[in-house]
C-alpha cells in the first residue's frame, strides 16, 4: 500500500515538474529571468544561468521521475530543489516583496497559497525520498 502510495506520489512530481518546465520554456528565457531576478538572491550571471537551465532540469528530473529511474538518486535532488524553492519563496515572503514566484510561468504571487503548495510538494518529495531510498532495488531501471 505505501509502495503504491508513494509510486503515485512520484508521477505527481513528475507531472508537476514537466508542467513546470513546459510553462517556462514556451515564454523566452528572459521572461522567467526577472522572475528568478525579482528575489534578489543572485548577482546578473546567476540569474542569467538559471532562467536559462533550470527548466531544463526540472523537465529532466520530472521525466526521470515519471520513468522511475534511480529514484534513490532523482527522488533526492527533487527534494532538494524544491526545498530549495520554498526557502527562496519564504524567504520574498518574509521580505514583503511582491513578486511572482515563477513557478509555473508568470502570474503566481509569493503568498501564503504558493508556499503550503510548496511545503506541500517538499513533503511529498521526502515521502518519495523516504521510499526511494529504503527500497531494495528490484531491477536494473530502479537500482541504485
């Protein structure tokens, strides 16, 4: 049953980080740029690096998540990134800036909805990592 749970919990991440990345990559790289920019955490060269690679990396992980491949490697860093995400969010929030977020394109506020959904895609990363990490590799596609 926690097995099913948590597969299912890994195509939902997946999915969510493929739709991420699609909505970023149908708008020109500079688009989500400012978003990235608009939490003044990065000087110009990182905002540049990452409005251009990081939706690729999310397509990549979400792809490799829905695959189910080494997920005692991928369920990791998709934790991580999204920890990631929701530190930088918090951390706008507890600034008082008004800005996008940047998650799924434009258009999303940084508030208190974006951050439970956020809190809420970092738990269910850690219960995806929690599983991936425990399990005994089954075959060549899942083992670590």
């Amino acid at each position: 049953m926690i097995a099913r749970l948590q597969r299912a919990a890994c195509w939902g991440l997946g999915l969510v980080l493929v739709y991420a990345a699609g909505t970023k990559l149908a708008q020109p790289w500079e688009r989500f740029a400012l978003s990235v920019d608009s939490y003044r955490l990065l000087p110009e060269w990182g905002v540049i690096v990452v409005a251009r690679t990081l939706p690729w990396l999310e397509l990549l992980l979400g792809l490799l998540l829905l695959l189910g491949w080494r997920l005692r490697y991928v369920a990791p860093l998709v934790t991580a990134l999204l920890a990631g995400f929701w530190v930088a969010m918090l951390w706008a929030y507890l600034q008082g800036l008004d800005i996008d977020c940047g998650c799924f394109g434009v258009g999303q506020a940084v508030g208190p909805a974006t951050l439970v959904r956020d809190a809420l895609l970092v738990a269910l990363a850690g219960f995806v990592t929690v599983g991936a990490v425990r399990a005994r590799p089954t075959s060549s596609a899942s083992a670590a």
